[in-house]
C-alpha cells in the first residue's frame, strides 16, 4: 500500500483541523427549561428582566449572537456593572441552557 500523496494528506489534515475548531466553537446541546432556572438563579433577570426583554439592562431575548460570542460575554464582560461568569459559577452546560433559553424567547417587549 503506497502512501497518500502530499495533498491528499493536506485536505485531510485541514479537513480534521477544520472540524476540531468548529466543534469547540458549538454549543452543547442546551434545555431551555433548565436555561431559565439558571437565568433566574444567577439573578440575570434582577437587570435584563424576567423574560430578557423587561428590564432596564440590553434586551437579551432571542438572542442572535453566536454561542462562542455569547460565552467569551458572560466569561469576560465589558461593562463594570455585569459581572463576570466563570466556569467555577457557570458551567458551559449551564451556559448552553441558558443561550437555548434566551434563543427561544420572542424578542418582543412583554411588559
């Protein structure tokens, strides 16, 4: 059996580094049930609102970013009044829920 000729061992090569970045960068499969108990119990709501839509904090609900965006946001925030979430506090399952939580609620105002 001869060996793969230099491209083939190229594309293949790329083609695994290609999936191992993309599967650090998806998000576990989240519960949007488990989500809102997370969102609750780590007083999210206290800022963004019950619903991620009614609070006095951005509007959170039906979320658009990204799981890997919405991750490095609540690991490291840029505002001094969020705080910081790390994987001690909130697990990337925990995350996960809560992303599938706030992707599920209609972005309208629920006031």
């Amino acid at each position: 059996m001869s060996p793969l000729p230099l491209s083939s061992r190229g594309t293949i090569g790329f083609f695994f580094l290609f999936l191992i970045f993309f599967a650090g960068c998806s998000a576990p499969p989240g519960n949007p049930a488990d989500g809102k108990r997370w969102f609750l119990m780590n007083n999210c709501s206290s800022c963004h609102g019950p619903h991620g839509n009614d609070g006095r904090a951005v509007n959170i609900a039906g979320l658009e970013m990204g799981f890997g965006s919405f991750l490095r946001k609540i690991r490291k925030t840029d505002t001094q009044i969020m705080p910081s979430f790390p994987e001690t506090k909130v697990s990337k399952q925990d995350a996960a829920d809560i992303y599938a939580y706030l992707r599920s609620i209609t972005p309208e105002i629920t006031r």
